[in-house]
C-alpha cells in the first residue's frame, strides 16, 4: 500500500528497477519494489516505493551507479499521483 506523500520511482524496464532495488537495499534504504499503480504509465510494471525524506539519499545513490529512474512521483491522494521528477527534466537542466 502506498502511503500519501511516499514516492515511487518508476524505471523503463524490470531488469533496471530490480537492479535499483538491490543498490538501494545494500545501501540500508528503507525502500520496498512494488507493482506499479495503473494511475502510472510504466514499461516495466514495477515501481520503487520509498519515504520523501529519503529522496536526496536514493537519488544521490542512484546517480552515483548512473541508474536514475525515469521518473519520481508523489502519491497525492488515492487516485493522483504528482510527477516531482523526471530524466527529461534533469537533462535539460544543463542545457
């Protein structure tokens, strides 16, 4: 069950979500690999839930295995989910 306000990030494929699991996992993350929400569109089925107060950390440790999601949302309310990040974004950020 996902928690208002707990993020998920949602990856492109199985393979690199449940390679994100283990790196999150080895780092002491308190993250659980969920099916995704049918509110998010994802090509693999499968999303990382984890508490907002650990996004710096998981992003941080993601980056650091150049495995970042593709996007993070926020659970809003039970049927809404706010996308609070994207790959998209962060690319065009050093443009």
């Amino acid at each position: 069950m996902i928690q208002h306000g707990q993020l998920l990030a949602v990856f492109n494929s199985a393979h690199r979500v449940m390679k994100a699991e283990n790196i999150l996992k080895k780092c002491g993350m308190d993250i659980l690999l969920i099916p995704a929400p049918r509110a998010l569109s994802t090509d693999c089925g499968l999303a990382i839930r984890y508490d907002s107060n650990l996004h710096n950390n998981v992003m941080e440790a993601l980056t650091s295995e150049k495995l970042l999601p593709d996007f993070v949302y926020r659970k809003d309310s039970d049927v809404h989910y706010e996308r609070i990040w994207s790959i998209e974004d962060d690319d065009n950020s050093g443009s």
